[in-house]
C-alpha cells in the first residue's frame, strides 16, 4: 500500500449496509464511532452484550455502552427506551434517565419501574 492511499471496504449485516474507511496513521481509533444494535427484549440485549462484550473493556460499560475486544464501541438499546426519552422532558422520562445512568447493561424492566414511578 503506497502512502496516502485510502482503504474502503463494504459490508453488509443483517441487512444493512456498512461502508469502512482506512484514514490512514493521523485518524486514530475512537469513541466517534460506534455501532448501535436496537433489541425489543430483555432476552436480546442479553445475548448482544454477553456476545459483544466477551474479551472487551468492562471499564468501558456504562449506559448501555460496551466496548468489544477490537476497541470498537456498541450500543445495546432497548426500543423502549427511546419511546420514553422521546417527546418533551417529564418527570418520568427523567427518572427512567437516571435509572439507565445507574447501570451498564441496560434492564428493561428496571427502566419500566422507574419511568412508572
């Protein structure tokens, strides 16, 4: 590969698709880019980040965040949770905010409780 030269290369994962791009020594690997896997159950946000997770930064889980292996950032996000950050801010989206600030893995229903009050 000659200096300056610009790797891409596409990919496609359940359907949808990925283009990544080499920039190079100057552009180094970071938090600027993540994946995000939206889950419905609690069932798939455990088999995500158990998966996802496995050799990864356990320092770097907060929030539903986790770094795997590679370095590279994912987000596990239950659907439920945007439909109760989305809209103004309320007492309840703000109580299931702080819940989801309190953990690393996100837990529906402890989301659930706290966005019910």
């Amino acid at each position: 590969m000659k200096a300056g030269t610009v790797m891409t290369v596409a990919f496609e994962l359940d359907g949808q698709t990925f283009t990544a791009l080499n920039g190079g020594p100057i552009f180094k690997f970071n938090e600027a880019i993540s994946l995000q896997v939206n889950c419905e159950t609690q069932q798939e946000i455990d088999y995500y980040w158990q998966k996802l997770s496995a050799g990864g930064d356990e320092k770097a889980q907060q929030c539903g965040w986790l770094k795997d292996k590679y370095g590279l950032s994912w987000q596990v996000v239950p659907g439920i949770l945007i439909e109760m950050m989305s809209g103004p801010v309320s007492e309840k989206s703000q109580r299931a905010m702080n819940a989801m600030l309190q953990m690393k893995k996100i837990d529906i229903q402890k989301l659930q409780q706290a966005y019910a009050g």
